[in-house]
C-alpha cells in the first residue's frame, strides 16, 4: 500500500526497538561495517610511527623506511609482522613521508601572457594555415583559419595555395566586416613573420601595424599559446573536411561558409560579451612602408639568459634561463622590452630588461 518492502518494516523495527520513537534516528546509514574487517590497530599503527621515529634518530644506517620498520619488527619479535605495502599506507595515512606529492595548479587564464588580455579587456584574433589537403583528382588545397580568443568568431578560406599576400587581403576584409582586434597572433611561419633574415618584417605583419593592431608571435614548440587556432583547425577538418567528398574547391568553400555561418550564430553571445572590436573604415589605405606599433615576441631564453628574435639575439639575463620572456618591440620608440613571465603565476610579468633597438628604414618591396 504504502511502497515499502517488509524487510525495511523489519530493519524500522529493529531500530526503534526499546526506545521513543522521536528518539530515534531515523536517518539512512552507510552499507556496510564502520569500519573495515581488516583495518590495522590503532595501537599497532601507533607502533609503527614510534618505531619509524626511533629509527630515524637512533639507526646506524639512517634508514627508516617501510622496510626497515619491518626488519625491525622482526629482529625486535614482534607477534604481528606487517607488510610492507601496510607499512607504507599507515605512514602514507598518518602523513610521515618526508616527499610531498606534486601540487596540481590551476590553469592560466585565457591570454596569460598579455594582462589587459587575460582580464578581458582586450580581444586577439590568432590565424593558422592547414596545409596538405587533396581534393579527388589532384587538385591541392589549403585553408587560412581564424579565431577570436574571447569571442570565438571564426573565419575559414580554402584556397589553392595561401601567401601572405592572400593572408594580408583576407585578414584586412575580415577586419573591414567586423571591426578590429587589440593583438593579431601568429605562429613563426615566413608567411605571417617575413623572410628569415635580421631586421625583417613581411607583408602581414606591416598591414596589421599600420591599422593599430599589435602583433603577437608566439613561442616555437610551445604548447597552450596556439590552443585556440589549433582547436579550431581540428574542429573544421572533422566538422567539414571529413564530413563531405568534395568535387571542387568551390564546393569547399561553400560547405565551409556554412560552418563558419553556423559557428558564429552558436558565438554570437561570447562575441556580445567580449570587448567591443574597433571599427576599420572602408577607405582606411594600408602603409606597408614605415612599420610603426609594438610587435611582441613570446620566447623562451637560452642557457645563456639570451633571446632570439628578428633574426638577432639578445642579452637578457643569465639569472632567467631558460625561462619565458615577453619581448616588446616598440619601433616607433626604437627601444624592446623584456618581461617575465610564469604560469605559476601570471599575474606577476616584471620589466626584466629594456635595450635600444632602430628597425632599419628600408622599402618593403610590395
């Protein structure tokens, strides 16, 4: 009548027997026994802990581990020889092991490594170039992706073969359509850097200085900086080169705006709550000729303490070596500044240097 099987009438019973029934306790109890059938003693675990602490003042060896607790306990005949997986549990529960397990830290936040953009006041857009795709029939592929950090507004162009003259054109369209970032962030591609040369800034580079925005390259072989674009990279082979068979580039670039479409509808809240993007008006020219701005290298340092970057190498410290630093360079003030940085903890990113530095006038051959 009730839902209620007889054995829990019966356990009811039981416990409200001899007693008022608002005295008792009514309340739902484990499965099971307090306390494990094969539970050590207290006072054999107290044994142990003296003995370990005997054995670390007094022993000729200086061992005190669990298995000089156990040759103890039996040269001493002891009734009761425990394991020595036992030993190192009871040492492990009572909190003796001179070792501490190592600290699992929480993440960075987004941007760590630029503050005003850790702390949402700022929004970076990161491109990356998938490269190796073959449609049927030979015909090659690659695609230029992009994606805001905090709004997570996309971008993908599949062409034949990407430049840095397509990347300048696409990035600069993209601005145009939805307004312009703080940071631009790159990997150390010569399409996106320029030639491997000192003193040498290509065609991307210089189109997004001269609009006002920043351009950030991030450090090679280091994981986390590219996550965002590499994310993304993976999700748009899965979500639309894996999906179809594509008899065309043209059938690609139509299956890939209606991802990209798609994926900005999902985002449209992130980019509502992010920082709002600067406006790139329609007649803005671009001046690839005199590069001015701040370009910011994320580099790790040499054993040395040295950096390297714009095909030259720097003197920093050789008390942080091996270590991230934030290199600034500002050309319009002819000067670079070095800053550290931790993930241990990204708040704290100190001035560790500032040297003179003149980017050569020379023309960029457009």
């Amino acid at each position: 009548m009730f839902g209620v099987s007889k054995s829990n009438v019966d356990r009811w019973v039981e416990r409200a027997e001899g007693k008022r029934l608002d005295r008792v306790d009514w309340s739902d109890r484990a499965s099971g026994q307090p306390v494990a059938h094969n539970r050590t003693a207290s006072r054999v675990e107290e044994r142990v802990i003296r003995l370990r602490k005997e054995l670390k003042e007094i022993s000729a060896l200086g061992e005190y581990g669990a298995e000089a607790i156990q040759r103890e306990m039996t040269g001493k005949g002891y009734p009761v020889v425990l394991p020595i997986r036992t030993i190192n549990n009871i040492l492990q529960r009572r909190g003796q092991f001179d070792g501490s397990r190592r600290i699992r830290r929480p993440a960075p936040p987004k941007g760590w490594y630029l503050p005003n953009l850790a702390e949402g006041k700022a929004e970076l857009d990161s491109f990356d170039v998938v490269e190796g795709l073959v449609i049927k029939g030979g015909h090659h592929v690659e695609v230029l992706n992009g994606i805001s950090l905090h709004g997570g507004l996309v971008c993908s162009w599949p062409r034949s073969r990407i430049t840095a003259r397509i990347v300048a054109n696409a990035i600069l369209r993209h601005w145009r359509q939805f307004g312009l970032p703080d940071y631009v962030q790159f990997d150390n591609g010569t399409i996106f850097q320029g030639p491997r040369k000192p003193d040498a800034l290509g065609r991307v580079a210089r189109m997004a200085l001269s609009v006002g925005v920043m351009v950030v390259y991030a450090p090679p072989r280091e994981t986390g900086f590219q996550a965002a674009i590499e994310s993304y990279n993976g999700r748009w082979q899965r979500k639309v080169w894996n999906r179809f068979h594509f008899s065309s580039r043209v059938h690609l670039q139509s299956q890939s705006d209606k991802y990209v479409r798609a994926a900005r509808r999902r985002a449209f809240t992130c980019r509502a709550e992010s920082v709002e993007r600067r406006p790139l008006p329609d007649d803005r020219e671009v001046d690839y000729q005199n590069p001015g701005g701040v370009v910011i290298f994320i580099r790790r340092t040499t054993d040395n303490g040295n950096v390297c970057l714009l095909g030259r190498t720097f003197k920093v410290s050789k008390t942080w070596p091996h270590r991230l630093v934030r290199a600034e360079v500002n050309l319009s003030e002819s000067r670079i500044d070095f800053y550290v940085l931790r993930r241990r903890d990204p708040s704290c990113q100190p001035l560790l240097k500032s040297v003179n530095y003149h980017f050569p006038d020379r023309p960029f051959l457009e």
